[in-house]
C-alpha cells in the first residue's frame, strides 16, 4: 500500500459564485480543494435512455403521502382494546380500522424463555380487506416493519407516538418478529417456517436492521448480530454446497445447513451482505465484515445475474460503503447492472424499466416488461441515492432516474388514475387522499391499458389490489426528495436512507435536466456555513447562512456538503475528509458504450467503444481489456477496440475493461457478452 500522505488544507478565502439571496450574483473564481478536479461521471447505461427532464413534469409529494398514510392507517390506536378485525370482502366499510392491536403475549409468564418479545403488537392486513389477517396472524413482517420505517424516515418518532389519549412505541412492537429459537426475524410471528425463501427470510431481518440504526438500543443490536451470526455460519455450506451453484437457491434452512429448491431461484446476493454489514457496523467486529466482502466477492466474479426481487438493490450499496470506508474495489456498476439490466437469470425481464405502458411513462419503475412494482421502485431509491454519497460518479444518472421515478410512480395511486384504468371501481370513503396506494401497474389488462392493480384479487381471491405492504415503502421516496424553486430541479438527501452511515453534515444531491445553467435557492440553515462540491472539489460558498443561490451548468451535477464554516480539510491518499468525515473523493471512471447493454451477441467485426476519465493532475498509464481471465488488449489507454472473435471459445463472458492511472486509482466497467 502505498505510504499515507497528510495534507493539510491552506487555502486563502475567496468569495464565490454564489451569493446570499438579495445580494448580486459575483462573477469571481471558487475555492478549490487540493487543485481543480473534473466531473469524473461512471453510466447506468439504462438511464442513458430515460428522458433527462420528463415531459409535462409532476411533483408528488411523497413524504406528505407517507405522513398521511401514517394518520390513516394507524388511526386505530385511537382505541387502546385490543379489537378483532372483521374484513368483509363486499363491504368496504367494515375494512377501516385498517389495523389493530395484538395482545397474544401480554399475559406470558416470565418464565418463559421461549418467546423473546412478551407484550403487546400491532397488526395490519398485506392487502386493504384481506380476510387472511386477524389478530392471530398472518400478518406480515414485509407490511409491518416498513411501515415503521418508512414513517420514521420522513420524520415520525414511532417510538413514542402520540395518538388521541395515548402514546405508543411502535419501534418496540415491531421486536416480535424477532424469533429466539432460530435467531432471525421471521415474516410472520408464532410461525418457526424458515429456509423456504430468501426474500421472505432476509428481508425483515434487513428492515430491522435499519431500524435498529433509527433507534438504536441493546435489544435491536442483539437482534442484528444474532441474525447475521445465523447467516454467517451458514455461509459455508451455502458455498461449498453440491446442489446447484453458490446461493443459487430458492431459501436456505440456518438450522440444519439445508438449501430449498423450489419453483424458482432466490439468490440472497446484496441482501445478505447488508445484514452482515449492518452487524459490522454496530459492533466492529471483522468476522461481519469478512462476511459481506465473502458475499460480494462471489457478486462481483459471477457471470450471471442473480437479481431477484429487492435483494440486489442492496449490494452496490454496500459495496460502495466499503470501498469508501474499508479500501476495497468492488465494481459498483455491475451491481448496479445487475438491477437495471433486464438480464435476470432467475426472474426472467425483471429490471428497471425504460419504456411506456400506452402513452404512460414508467422510466425508473421496477418489475417486469409487463408488470411494475410499488414497493421494489420505492426501495430500490433508498439504496441507491445514500450509493452516491460513497461513490458521486454516479450522481448525473442517480439524479436522472430519481426525476423520472419522482414523475411516474404517481401511476400507483388511485386518485391519478382514471377509475377505468384500474381494479377497484371506487375510491375508498376512508382514504379520501388515496395514500393506499397499488400494488403495481400492469401494461394491460384485456384491452384496457395500463391497469393500476395487484396480485391480490388475481392471485389470492382478495376483494383489493390496493397494498399496505406496498404503501409501506412511501417514506422510503418521501425522505428522499424535496422540491427546490426551479421545476425539474430535486433536493435529494444523500443521507435520509444511508443506514449506520455518518450523518454529521448534510449532503445533498442537485441535478440539473436542461441544457442551459440555472440558479436554485438552498437554504443552509441558521448559522454560518460552508457548501462544498463534491463533484468539483470546489467550495460554492463560504460562511453563508440561510437561503443562496447556486449554479448548475446545463445537463450536471452538484452534491453539496453543508459544513462549519471556515472548514479544514485534509486529504489522506485519494480522499477528502472534514473533520474525519469523508465528504470526496478522486477517482477514475472507465465506461463501456458499446455493446450497449448486458447479454449482447458480439460477432466478428464488431467494435468494443469505451470512454474513460480521470483527475487533471492523474492521467490514466495501463488500460486491460479482457473476455473472463482471456486478456486481449494489454497497454495505453484507447477508445476503440476490435473484436476478434478467433481468440475466444464460444460461451458467454464478462466483458472487462480495466483502467489504472499513474498515482495508482483503478476503476473496471463490465458487461456481460455472448461470443459465438
């Protein structure tokens, strides 16, 4: 490794291009950090086909969406008894109150050690009016814990709620998921069936995790470490398994080392390397965070793509986290890939989509080419914006495909929907806002096209697609976004959703949709502050307070850092900190243009285009190109390469280009290719 070099920031100060509001905008030169840095950009290749400002733009408000959702569905805790619901399938009026209080385990001895969380729960049905909840269960963890958690990240304390006469910690509640006997959290409580899922499995372990990072608190902690304890030593049978290849299973049984086959595959791929993420970040104990890089190693080797269901959209997060925090070089675009690439090896077609249903634009929408999700499009946002904070070269195309995912998931509520174009015939008397929004959005049901609809009445023989499990996830969007005083312009809080990330200074990402430079207002707050950009390594703005005015250059980005005023900065090897927190970095940035997407037949004559960047003062001295470990192009840096199809055995292959500079930055882009 090469020997660490402090540098301590001497800087004179300078006035910058932007001033306080009401003062006139001086066109002098900015402060730069450590010299001037160009805007080092990596590509989500399917952004590059999203529309950069939507057409006929329209901001929903989703943190108010979640808000409200919160008063609805929790407005049955205005009565403190414990109260069996009574869904009746054609009789909407008796489907509110939505939920209700569990008091199964008030009345367990102590003495009994069997049952970890001894109090009182809540309840709520997965679909509005879905017969299967009662107090006895099912109730699902999926629709519980995020419902929690979403409205915690908009800014409701859960853990002491006030409703009419009473106050309630829902935080709290949520821990009888928790089971003691296998030490995870299970989607459904009193019910020890484990191992017949991944996604059912890891996802509420991976919900009470961030939870545990909202509120923190021993229970919580314990909780984390035991589940990931659980993963981790089943991690090597997962492995070295016979069956199948590497986590390519349906579920996993932590109790007796046992894969589950079933109907389809569910790799557990980022999802399990965020709960041995979380574990490591709350205790800082190595044996976690071997766990996650063991985990993402195999993502990163693996030449298929095991994307299903919201599992990946947490393994370029983590990545990024530890290349930043821990040194590592995980290629973060292909995980990112493996999410927006419609490529999926076990789910055929799930991807992001770039497309239209009939006219309505689902750009950023999550599902298949013929069915869009609620619930994956709001989670995949709360990973992938905090990604931009550890790694900004992906802050043009985060920003792009936040605005077009801002502009149509309003497609899931029913008060933007012709009654036509969806399953319920009405709107519900109760939800007079529609915060209860669908489970998805179909391109066509019959000849009607798109439909806002659901699993539930087609699948399950429920009266309603509209989902809380679903609506859960608002808060997820909602903490994200906010709207600044130029249309098309997002305020995106990097740090919102950045779960057991540092959260000392604000950061937020702007992106600016149109080819001409526009000034937005940021308000800083009380106090004196400055702003730095991260992209630039340019401070904006010294010693400011309240609201400036910024620029944005046409089609760029900024990510903003509100720091103390007159801030020190001090660089270690290729990274900015301020006050030990990382706020930049330097980087290179190799892209591979074409092929232009994954599972791409080369054939002879075809041309291998790439694109590749670096620090002003850092030029690129070594470029790789090669097929798996077959290396084909060895030396200075070029644009163009020539394929030849002679030198390559017929199969398929991860195409790699690999690029290093002259102080040592590396940076890989990769995408899948089928050479016969």
């Amino acid at each position: 490794m090469r020997k660490t070099l402090l540098i301590t920031l001497v800087i004179a100060m300078v006035l910058c291009t932007v001033a306080c509001r009401g003062n006139k905008d001086p066109e002098q030169e900015p402060a730069f950090v450590f010299g001037t840095d160009q805007a080092v950009s990596k590509t989500i290749r399917k952004v590059d086909t999203f529309p950069l400002m939507p057409t006929d733009f329209h901001y929903t408000d989703y943190a108010e969406a979640a808000k409200t959702l919160d008063r609805l569905v929790f407005d049955f805790a205005e009565n403190d008894q414990a109260v069996i619901p009574n869904y009746q399938p054609d009789d909407p009026s008796t489907w509110n109150p939505l939920g209700f209080f569990d008091d199964a385990r008030v009345s367990i001895p102590p003495s009994v050690t069997t049952i970890f969380y001894k109090g009182r729960t809540f309840g709520f049905p997965t679909y509005v009016g879905d017969r299967r909840s009662s107090s006895e269960g099912p109730y699902e963890a999926i629709t519980m814990l995020p419902m929690v958690l979403g409205a915690s990240f908009v800014g409701i304390d859960k853990s002491h709620q006030t409703i009419g006469d009473h106050t309630y910690d829902f935080v709290e509640m949520t821990k009888a998921f928790y089971d003691i006997a296998i030490d995870l959290v299970l989607n459904t409580t009193g019910n020890t069936v484990q191992g017949k899922s991944f996604w059912y499995d890891l996802y509420p372990q991976i919900t009470i995790a961030r939870l545990a990072d909202l509120y923190p608190d021993d229970d919580f902690q314990m909780i984390v470490t035991k589940g990931a304890d659980a993963w981790l030593s089943a991690l090597p049978y997962m492995i070295d398994s016979e069956i199948g290849n590497d986590y390519e299973f349906t579920g996993f049984d932590v109790r007796f080392n046992l894969p589950f086959i079933g109907r389809h595959i569910e790799p557990p791929n980022g999802g399990l390397a965020f709960v041995f993420y979380a574990a490591y970040q709350l205790t800082d104990d190595n044996k976690y965070l071997e766990g996650a890089k063991t985990v993402l190693d195999w993502l990163q080797n693996t030449p298929r793509n095991p994307n299903y269901e919201a599992m990946s959209d947490f393994a370029f997060y983590v990545a990024a986290a530890l290349n930043r925090l821990e040194g590592t070089t995980y290629d973060i675009q292909k995980m990112i890939d493996f999410v927006f690439e419609n490529d999926a090896a076990f789910r055929a077609g799930w991807s992001v989509l770039s497309d239209e249903f009939n006219g309505y634009p689902v750009h950023g929408l999550v599902g298949d080419q013929q069915y869009a999700f609620a619930m994956n499009s709001f989670n995949l946002a709360s990973t992938l914006v905090p990604t931009v904070k550890y790694d900004v070269r992906f802050a043009d195309d985060v920003g792009t495909y936040i605005l077009n995912l801002v502009n149509n998931a309003k497609w899931f509520f029913p008060r933007q929907m012709p009654l036509v174009n969806q399953t319920m015939t009405a709107h519900l008397a109760f939800d007079p806002e529609g915060s209860i929004i669908y489970e998805g959005l179909k391109r066509s049901i019959g000849t009607v096209s798109p439909v806002a609809a659901g699993d539930a009445t087609a699948m399950f023989s429920q009266p309603s697609d509209l989902s809380l499990y679903s609506s859960s996830h608002l808060g997820y969007l909602g903490a994200l976004v906010k709207e600044t005083n130029v249309t098309g312009i997002l305020q995106i809080d990097l740090n919102a959703t950045d779960s057991f990330g540092d959260k000392t200074y604000p950061v937020h990402l702007y992106r600016n949709p149109y080819s001409t430079r526009r000034v937005i207002e940021v308000d800083v707050g009380s106090g004196t502050h400055d702003l730095f950009d991260a992209v630039t390594k340019q401070i904006v703005a010294r010693n400011v307070t309240g609201v400036v005015n910024i620029d944005i250059k046409g089609d760029t980005s900024r990510v903003l850092w509100t720091l103390p005023a007159n801030s020190t900065f001090t660089r270690t090897d290729h990274i900015i900190y301020v006050n030990d927190v990382a706020v930049a970095a330097y980087q290179a940035a190799v892209n591979i243009v074409s092929p232009g997407h994954s599972s791409y037949e080369l054939r002879q004559g075809d041309v291998i285009r790439m694109t590749y960047q670096s620090p002003y003062d850092d030029p690129i001295s070594n470029m790789v190109i090669r097929f798996g470990d077959i290396v084909v192009y060895d030396g200075m840096p070029i644009l163009t390469f020539d394929y030849d199809k002679s030198v390559l055995p017929d199969t398929d292959y991860d195409l790699i280009v690999e690029i290093e500079t002259e102080n040592g930055l590396y940076d890989r882009s990769t995408s899948r290719v089928i050479c016969r």
